[in-house]
C-alpha cells in the first residue's frame, strides 16, 4: 500500500511515519510511505505515482487539508483520505464530510491502529463492487428531486450530512461537463461568508459529494480545472435528457402511438428539481414544465377524440395545476366538459379560470375564449327559451 503524508510540521511528519512503520497487526504490507511538508510536492508526487491511502494535516499555509483532499481526489477520485488535526472543531467537520476517518493530535499508536484496521477493511481502489459492475445501467434522476436509480431500477436516496452539498451536487448537474468557476460557486451557495472560510465551505461540499458519489456506485467524476469544476458523466444516464430524447424520437400523437406517448408521460415525475425550492432552478423547471405541457395537451386532445373521457378530463386538470396562468388547460377542459353537456362544470371553470387570472396575475382571459364562453352562455340561454315555448 502506497501512503502519502503531508503536514506542515517536521517533526509531526516524522513521528506519523514511526508509528506507520511500527504498526502490527494490520494485514497491509508491504507498506510505502511518502511524507511531505508542502502540499504542492505531495501533488506533483501523486501525478506520478498514484498513493492508496492520504493522511493529510487540515490546517497548512500553502491550502488547507480539504482543498488538497479536493485537489488529490480529482485525480484519484477511489483516493482514501485521512484528516489530521489538532483542533477539535476540524475534526468534526472532517467527520461531518464522511472522510475515512480523522485523527487528533497527538496521534496514538492504537487509535492509529484503528485507522488502518478501517483501511484494510476497505475494498482495494480499484476492486470491482456490487454497484460499480451495475454502473452501466445506473441512472442519475433530477426530476421531481435528487436521487438515482440502481441496475434494477429501484430508487435510492443520497445521504447527505449537510444542507450545502446537495443544492452544489444539483447544480453541477444543471452545467454537467461544462466548468463552473469556484467564485460562480461561492457566491451562489455562501454570498455572505468572507472568501476564506467560503472556499474552506466549497472544498468541503466538494469532498462530500465526491465521498457520496464513491458510496453510491454511480459512474462520475468531479473534476477541478481552471480554477472551476465539472461533473463529467462516465457510464450513467439522467432521467431528464432521456425523457426528451424519448420526447423528440417519438412519433406524432396519435390513436395508434398513444400508448408509446403514455408511457413517456409516466417518464415525468415533476419539474426539475421541483421538491427541493432552488430558485436558480426555475428557469430549468420553467423549461421542462412547457415540454410537458406541450406534449399533455396533445395527449388530451386525442384521449377526447377517442371518448377516453377520464383521461383526457385528469390531463387538462393536470395541466391546470401545473400552469394555472396558461389558457389551455382552462380551455381545453372547458369545451370537454361542454360536449358532455356539463354546464355546471363549463361556468364553474370559467370563474374559475377569470378569478386567477385577476387575483394572481394582473389579467384577464383572451378575447378568443371569452367569446367562445359567451357565445356558449347564449346558446344554453336559446336552449331554455326553445324548451319553454315547447
């Protein structure tokens, strides 16, 4: 096992590397052990020589432990990383992360001993895991809220240890394989922090989803260039671009196709992102919501003209609740309920649809549907006149 060091301290540096040499009863010989004061040197040296197991002291002048976990765990992102301190408050946050483990100065021989013990429980970086040979099938779902589905398609949920980490993992999937700069991120996710403890916060997030994306077995990688990061997608699917691929493919809706066209409807779950109530988010949900809404009226429209009532009546409701300020859903529902002679539900919609458009949105319906309602009004009014003269 490869084991790369790097403390500021000489004299730590050397003491951590006796107690490596001296450990017994830890089945991980033979054991190489690389120490260094300068984080930059342990990089260079890591580019070359690809370390197994990285003790790493948190609070150095050059970058702190965390920003060179970010920097080393970009190359070997099956990196174990071991977080060294001397105060308290650091150790706590290297266990919020869900780092390996953490170890308080002055080190221990057996509290060192567990460490390794945990190291050599762990699968090798390379070995193959029940969720890495299923990668290929994974899938990374953002619709409705985050979460990914494994080979069998059952959904799983992200553990998650703080508020942060999420709402950063979700936005490097909103710029998938495009660089997001570091300052676009801070800025976004800790506006009122001063840029020291802002960035010690972002390469703490970082270490986190990384860790996270370890746990679950999904193929991608974070990775840091040009002062920015990117979350490349290796073998692993999102939810949303096959929904649309699916969406474009499809042929028109039809009486023959709507089956097909059904199922991709069962694809939508809810807007991106929709459960979770980041505003930098609407555009995309504002997006993804016209698609759907697009395709719903076209599968309302031929579920009415094959007399599948029911289903046409859920969609155009559906379509309502989604975008309450589009007429289409109100209109489509309202001449519905009119060819079924249900005139209670023609007006009370009407109000309906008149009523938000006022209170909500400053507005009132179109010429077009107000006529259409009018017109609609005086012959039901024709009708009663005709059955009272007869």
């Amino acid at each position: 096992m490869k084991i790369i060091l790097v403390d500021d301290e000489y004299l730590a540096l050397k003491k951590m590397e006796r107690l490596l040499q001296s450990l017994e009863g830890v089945n991980l010989e033979p054991l190489t052990v690389r120490a260094f004061q300068s984080p930059l040197q342990a990089l260079d040296a890591a580019a070359e020589d690809a370390p197994d197991l990285a003790f790493l002291d948190i609070d150095m002048p050059e970058m702190t432990g965390f920003e060179l976990a970010d920097r080393l765990l970009a190359m070997y992102p099956r990196l174990e990383v071991v977080f060294v301190t001397a105060y308290q408050e650091f150790a706590i946050k290297a266990f919020e992360i869900n780092a390996l483990d953490y170890l308080l100065k002055p080190i221990h021989p057996d509290r060192l001993a567990v460490t390794m013990k945990r190291v050599a429980s762990s699968p090798p970086a390379g070995a193959p895991t029940e969720e890495g040979r299923s990668v290929n099938h994974m899938m990374l779902c953002c619709l409705k809220n985050l979460h990914f589905r494994s080979a069998d398609g059952k959904p799983h949920s992200f553990s998650w240890r703080t508020l942060k980490a999420p709402e950063l993992f979700a936005y490097l999937i909103y710029y998938r394989n495009k660089t997001v700069s570091k300052q676009t991120l801070i800025d976004l996710l800790w506006p009122d922090f001063n840029l020291k403890r802002a960035t010690t916060q972002l390469h703490t997030a970082i270490y986190q989803i990384r860790k996270t994306i370890k746990t679950s077995g999904i193929d991608l990688h974070i990775k840091f260039q040009d002062e920015g990061y990117r979350l490349e997608f290796g073998n692993v699917t999102l939810d949303i671009e096959e929904w649309e691929k699916d969406l474009r493919s499809a042929p028109p809706v039809a009486p023959e196709s709507l089956p097909d066209h059904i199922a991709i409807m069962d694809k939508y779950p809810g807007d991106f992102l929709d459960e979770h109530g980041y505003g930098w988010a609407e555009p995309e949900q504002e997006r993804t919501r016209l698609l759907w809404f697009d395709h719903a009226k076209r599968i309302a429209e031929c579920c009415a003209g094959l007399e599948q009532h029911a289903e046409a009546i859920g969609l155009y409701q559906e379509m309502i609740r989604k975008m309450p300020y589009r007429e289409e859903g109100y209109e489509g529902l309202m001449k519905l309920y009119a060819s079924l002679n249900q005139r209670v539900g023609v007006r009370r919609l009407y109000q309906q649809m008149t009523s938000v458009f006022l209170e909500d949105y400053d507005m009132a319906p179109s010429k077009e549907i107000s006529a259409w309602f009018e017109a609609w009004e005086k012959e039901r009014v024709h009708e009663k006149e005709e059955a009272d003269v007869q």
